[in-house]
C-alpha cells in the first residue's frame, strides 16, 4: 500500500474526532473521503498532511512512518475550498512558488511551470493576476501549484466547494482525467456524494469519527456493509415498521429493526403499469417533484411515506390520485447491519391468450 493508517485515534477536548481508524490506499487511487459535517473528514486529511498528531496510531507513507516528520517533509501537495492563491503574484509565479522557496533551478522551475501551465489549460493565462481569473482557472492555478514540487500525495479540502454547480461538474471530470494522467495518490474531503461517486476510484465513508465502509462506489452503493451507509448514500426513506408493507409481512426479521428503501426500488404507477399487481399496494400521491431529466413522486403508503421515480415518457401522475405501490426490495437495517430483502410476492404474471 502506499497509504497506510493504522488504528488512529484523536480527541480535541471531550471530543472524540477520529476514533480506531484503519485503511490503506494503493499508489495512484483517487479516494473520496465522505461522510456528514463533524463526521471526521477534516481531521482524517489533517492528520495525514502532518498539520494534527494523532493521539495513538501510525501514518505510513511508502512504508515509512511519518508520525513525527512535519508537513513540509511528507511529499505532500494541499489544495484548499478557497484557493489561498497569493493575491499578489501572477500565475506562473503561483504555480512557481514551492520550487522558488526549496531554491530549485531557474530552468527546472521554468520547465515544470510551462509543463503544469499546459497540462491544466492554463496556458495564455500565465501573466493574469487571481481577480483577473474565473472560479474555475483560480482553482486550476491551485492545483497546478500543489503539483509543481512533484508531491507525493495529493489532499484536496472540499475543492469545488466555493465554485457555481456547471463549473464544479466540469472540474469534476478534468481532475479526474488530470489525476490518470499524472498518477498520483489523491485524497480529497467532500460531503457532496454525487461528487464522490462520479470522481472517486474508492469511497471512504466515516461518521462520528469511524470508519463504516471503503469501496468503489458501486460497491458502496449497492452492497452499504452498515445501517448508516445504507441511509447515508443515495435519497432513502427510512421505514420504521417494515413489517407492514405488502410483501414484507411474513419476514419475521423484520419484527426488529427498520428499513431503508430507495427511490429505484419502487414501482409507482396506475394498475395497468404495474408488472406484479398482486405485491403492489395502494397509495396516495402526495406531492410531484420536477427533477430535471426524471419527476421524484412522494407516496403516502397507509402509515409509511415512500420516493420513487417516474419517467417524463410516462403519463403524469397528480397529487391526490390513488396509485399501485410495488416495493421491489429493501435494506432491513439494525444497529450494526444492513441486509437487502426481495419482494417475495413478485411472481411472472399470467401470460395474456390472444
């Protein structure tokens, strides 16, 4: 592994900010650290750039232990949400900065300006001061001078934080390419899972200081390993008595317990629409929600309120109407546990005789 962190802990105060965390990423992997405000991100990034000693536990970086060497030695390059360009200097000087103060060769420093001014389409720009450039350049600027002293890993602050959503997605998509490109160990900090889950080779997810799960977001996604997860990635319902529900009333497991059901699913439809009417139960429409490329349909099912999705292609539904409700499956959640359950009373549907 080329990160290592190994049972760390920290506390500031009563507070217990990471708690026994442990997890290794594999040279040139660009990890999403995800989780809720307070959850730990922060102080997780910290500790591996050297500027928060953990309390017990060890960080590793190419097998070597860094505990004790300060942030300026860990090979580390830190892009911030704000940028924290020098308003005073242009941007080749940025870009430039950490060669100029390790006294690198004047060629040296000019070669690996005009290479990072290429490779994060800066060229041209060169000679504009930080007000003269948009959001988006500015942080291109930030990351091209993180780069510049040729790091060894790479920790990025929520960096898209303070960019307009059509500049942050398109971001998105170049650092990703710009992190294949160069190959190196990248970290970055966001509570935005769309984010994660479209950038991240892996997802690490942490609330409350520890760690729940590490995967690739599909994995993640479709297989959370606890309660939190399940709840925490994707849009849920959280169902309080799953044993209520058509086609769940039989698991005795679900006497126990909640369940977290995703909008994808469930069915929502007239009953002609609906492939297993006999597992479907009734509903009420509650509110239509536009989303852009799909409506999100909110759906009173007797005591329990569920989301679904429903097609532009699909004739509208209204609040008010009463609708077929097909739960295909859900997560039956405890303390420690998330468990998918099918839908037991899907069955093939009577061919039609012509």
């Amino acid at each position: 592994m080329h990160i290592e962190v190994k049972h760390v802990s920290k506390t500031f105060g009563t507070h217990k900010a990471v708690s026994d965390v442990s997890f290794g990423i594999e040279r040139g992997k660009l990890i999403g650290l995800l989780g809720p405000s307070g959850g730990g991100k922060s102080t997780l990034l910290r500790i591996l750039a050297g500027l928060e000693s953990p309390d017990s536990g060890d960080v590793y970086i190419n097998g070597k232990r860094v505990n004790d060497v300060p942030p300026q030695q860990r090979g580390i390059g830190f892009v911030f949400q704000n940028y924290a360009l020098f308003k005073h200097m242009n941007v080749y000087d940025n870009i430039a900065f950490g060669l100029t103060i390790r006294k690198a060769d004047k060629k040296e420093i000019t070669a690996r300006v005009e290479e990072l001014l290429d490779l994060t389409g800066l060229r041209g720009f060169e000679r504009r001061y930080p007000h003269q450039l948009s959001g988006g350049q500015r942080q291109r600027v930030a990351f091209a001078r993180a780069l510049a002293p040729r790091p060894e890993l790479l920790l990025l602050d929520e960096p898209f934080a303070a960019i307009d959503a059509k500049v942050r997605k398109e971001l998105r998509t170049w650092l990703k390419q710009l992190i294949a490109t160069i190959g190196i160990t990248s970290v970055f900090v966001t509570h935005d899972q769309d984010e994660a889950v479209e950038v991240a080779d892996e997802m690490l997810i942490v609330q409350q200081g520890r760690l729940e799960q590490q995967g690739p977001p599909l994995a993640v996604y479709t297989a959370p390993q606890t309660a939190f997860v399940a709840s925490f990635i994707g849009h849920s319902s959280v169902i309080e008595k799953p044993q209520l529900l058509r086609g769940f009333e039989h698991r005795a497991e679900l006497n126990g317990g909640r369940a977290i059901i995703r909008p994808e699913f469930v069915e929502v439809g007239r009953e002609r629409e609906i492939a297993y009417p006999s597992a479907a139960a009734k509903g009420t429409i509650r509110h239509v929600f536009f989303r852009g490329a799909h409506l999100e349909l909110d759906v009173q099912v007797g005591d329990n309120r569920v989301s679904a999705y429903r097609s532009l292609d699909q004739e509208p539904l209204k609040p008010g109407e009463e609708v077929y409700v097909l739960i295909h499956r859900l997560y039956h959640i405890t303390d420690q546990s998330a468990v998918m359950l099918e839908n037991p009373l899907k069955v093939d549907p009577l061919p039609v005789h012509i």
